[in-house]
C-alpha cells in the first residue's frame, strides 16, 4: 500500500517549493524529505537544525506519515517577531497604532 504527501519549504518570502511524493506506507517524514528532492535543490538546508512539521505541528524526523499529510521545513527566523513588533510601533508612533489609533470624529466605539 502507498501513501501521498506533500513536503513544502520555502526558501524565502513568496517562494514556495511543493512536491507531491508518494511513499511506502509507514514511511517517516525524513524519507519523504529525501524522496522529495527539496535537499538537492536547496543544499543549505541542514536537518539537523531545521524544524519540521506536519500540517503546521513540530514533528519529528522518525514520526511517520498517513495519507495526504503536508510536510514542512522552516527555516530559521530572520527577525524575532517581538523585535519586529516592537520597531513597528516606534515607527508608527503610540497614537498611531492598536488601541491609540485616532478615530474619526462622531464615531462610535469598535468603528
């Protein structure tokens, strides 16, 4: 019996790598990883740090797949999103922003 999967990985913003494998049933996510041929076209990926997952959830290299599961590398942040929020607000200033935005006159709340 053969299952279908997808292993996913995008090397930056707005490219997205998908291919569609199918595999032995039982198989690990680190045999759809190498079926999938991410690793040749995208050498810098090393699994030994890289995280991956299935359908958005850490998985492990050894956890194995069920049919039509999705298979994704990340990779490392560039940016820590707390960082990034935070420079965002000092940009746009506390009056501009979140529950300090200005509303428009005669307005009433949650408009």
């Amino acid at each position: 019996m053969t299952i279908r999967v997808s292993v996913v990985y995008s090397s930056q913003a707005r490219h997205t790598f998908e291919e569609r494998v199918t595999l032995d049933d039982g198989a690990s996510v680190l045999q759809a990883v190498q079926a999938s041929g991410v690793l040749r076209r995208f050498p810098e990926i090393d699994l030994v740090q890289a995280e991956v997952g299935i359908w958005g959830r850490k998985a492990d290299l050894n956890q194995p797949l069920r049919e039509r599961d999705r298979v994704e590398i990340y990779r490392p942040l560039a940016v820590d999103p707390k960082v990034a929020r935070r420079e965002r607000f000092r940009k746009q200033g506390a009056r501009a922003a979140g529950l300090f935005a200005q509303k428009r006159p005669g307005t009433r709340p949650g408009e």
